[in-house]
C-alpha cells in the first residue's frame, strides 16, 4: 500500500474482472467504514467506547490493505477500482447523516451488518479465493456486540427513542437498496455474480428470491435483537 | 487493550509517578490525534490523501495500544491515567477547530510537531525505558512529509493563503503553550520530570531556557520550511 503505483509486470494472482469490481466496492466500503467509526469514536460520550470504536476503525484499515493489496497482486490499479463506486457510498453517507450517538449506532449495526450479509452472497459466486477475503474483512461480530449492549441499554433506559430508531432503520434500508440497484445497473459484471451470465449459469430466479429471504430474515433478526420493531 | 481491566496482580514494569502521567498524557494525545487524522481523512479532497491519513490514523491507535499496555504492565489504571488529561486536550481543540484543509494540516504539522519535540524534551528526565517508548509514538516524520508537500503546493499556488496560514499557526501555539501551562501546574510530578524535584536535580533555568530556545527553533524551521513567516 505504500506505493500507490499498480504492479503491473508482477501479476501473481489474477481475478477475473468481477471479482476485482466486488474487491474495489469493498475496499472503498472500508475505507467509508473506517471514517465512519472514526467519526463515530469521537462523538461517543464515554471514554471507553471512544477507545473500542478507534480500534474498531483501525481494523477496518487492516481490511482496506488487504483488499488494496489484493488489487494491487492482479495488476489492477486500485484507485479506479475503487472510483467507480465512490459516488453511490458517498451518496447513500450524505442521504444518512445520523443526528445522534444512537442513530450512528443503529446506522452500523443495521446499515454495515445487511451490507456485510449481501457481500458475503455475492462472494459466493466469485472465485474461492476472493470468497474467503470478503467473509474475513466482512466480518462485524465485534461492532455487533457493541452496538447490541448500547442500543439494548437506551432503549430500556427509554422505550420513547425505539420508534424513532425504527423509523431510521426503515430509511438506511430504503437508501442502501437505492444505491445497491444503481450500483448494480452500472456494473454488469458484478450484477453477474448473483444473476449469473451466459457463459456462466448463476442463481435462478428462485434462488435469488430465496437470497433476498436470507437477508431480510436476518435483518429482522438484528432488529428483534435490540429491541426495535421491523 | 482488549480487556479494559488493568492487570495489578501481574505489575512486571514499573512505572514513576512521572512516567505513569507522562506515558497517560500521550495515550491521550493519541487517541486525539487518531480522531483528528480520521476526520481530516474523510475531509480531504483526494483520494489517495485520504487513503494516506487513514493509514497515519491507523499508526496513531498502535502507538495508543502500546502507551495503554505500558500503564497496564505498571499496574496503573489507563483510563484514570489518560482522564486527568481530557480537558486540557479537549480545551484545546474545541478552540482550534480548522475551518480548511488547509488548516487542518497546519493544525497537525504545526501543533503536533511542537508538541512531539515537547514530549521528546520531557521523556530526556525520565527513565530510559519511558523515553524510548515517548520517541517511537513521537516520530511524525510521514504525516510532516505529506503537510510539507500539500502545504508548499497550496502556498504556491495561491500565495496568499500564506498569510492566513501564518496567523492561523501563530494562534495554534498561543493554545499549545497555554494549555501546556495549565497541564504543568495541574501536574507536579510531571512538570518535575523537566525542572526536577527537591530529592532529584533536574534542568536549571539555564538548561530550560535552553530548551525552550530549541523548541522555537525547531518550530521556526517547520515554518519556513512550508514557506510561512514567524
């Protein structure tokens, strides 16, 4: 990572031109992860959550290099890659702008978890190599069980805040599948790892009907888990 | 740093009250400057300076995590540690705040390179161990090459922007040092460590003259270096 130049002469591991857009969507994902939980440590009243979130946001980084690295080996510039998807992160972030602590919460905890459960679909499709590296730099299990104990504590502190952070999931959900369909629409070959391509059958209809269940149920599960109503 | 408890029963290293405050100061520090990094990343109008501040951000939460092992390996409570410092820190950014870019790499150029030659001058009276690990979290030599280069292009550019700039450092110091004084006088043993104690000899006023004289050296030269007055 330290030269941003792409090796081109030292090809090692190649991805086919799919893979490499779900690896730049993740690796700006990340990067857009990071400033978020950043941003997040510093708004956080306590100090100790100050401190998790500010290592939550450096493992993020860590996920950013791998996945920039990843680029870089297939002689893909990482900078494109990752451009191509700038303006549908940075679009659904100025759409979500949290008014508080717990809505920042809520945003990763439902926005970052349904992201991570549709990357891990997609990845499916992709080379087993890349399948692997989007499940590690997807996973959220440390986030999910600061965000559960916080979230779970405000709210029966006051149940009043539970329909207002409802309310807010509904609106991350509504704007993250917005942006998906438009990052989909612009990028065949991506769209292609879940729908499949001529040469290559992907999922059916009914089972990509049955992916859509898969994440939906476990958006749902996330929301009963801290006590908000779907 | 995983476990927020500190470990008593296992004390290995040792740590002078001094020290103890001194290494509590710049797990602070830190922390604070991992959260200004991370913003000044997600504000910055390119992409790659921002993929290079998030990676310097990074840097700033290993430094923290060896800063806050060392307190626990002493036995000492980090968090108690770093807390007596919060307000100073927070005081001081709270009345720093960059209204730019532009800014914001003078903040940190300037005000972070003053206060890592400080910190650098106070580690010389502590114990050696202490000052090895005050130098490695000090070196700021990556974020000073990346707010040469975008400082010295920027006042090149538009070479009126330099007196902005100038202003703008000189109220940063003006803070720095006001805040540094509250610090010293909240913080006897810590303030010891540079003008000694009654059972320990520590600079004279000739030798804190001395350093100060440095310290407005070394500040001077990054001015110049950027192409501000002083």
């Amino acid at each position: 990572m330290s030269d941003p130049t792409p090796q081109t002469d030292g090809v090692t591991e190649p991805l086919s031109p799919a893979a490499a857009e779900l690896v730049g969507l993740l690796a700006y994902a990340e990067l857009t992860a990071f400033e978020r939980l950043a941003e997040d440590a510093s708004q956080s009243p306590e100090l100790a959550d100050r401190i998790q979130l500010a290592g939550l946001a450096a493992t993020q980084i860590d996920h950013f290099r791998m996945l920039y690295d990843r680029l870089a080996a297939a002689g893909v510039d990482p900078m494109a890659a990752m451009q191509q998807f700038r303006a549908a992160f940075d679009d659904f972030h100025a759409h979500t702008a949290p008014r508080d602590w717990l809505e920042s919460l809520v945003k990763a905890y439902v926005g970052d978890g349904l992201a991570a459960d549709f990357y891990r679909e997609v990845a499916d499709g992709a080379e087993p190599g890349v399948a692997d590296l989007v499940r590690t730099v997807s996973d959220d299990q440390l986030y999910r069980d600061l965000a559960v104990s916080r979230l779970t504590a405000a709210i029966q502190a006051d149940p009043a805040v539970a329909g207002r952070l409802a309310l807010w999931a509904r609106r991350l959900v509504g704007e993250a599948l917005s942006q998906a369909q438009r990052v989909a629409s612009d990028h065949e070959a991506l769209a292609e790892l879940l729908t499949g391509s001529t040469d290559r059958p992907g999922r059916d209809l009914a089972e990509l009907s049955a992916m859509f269940t898969r994440l939906v149920t476990r958006h749902n599960e996330r929301m009963r888990t801290v006590g908000l109503r779907t």
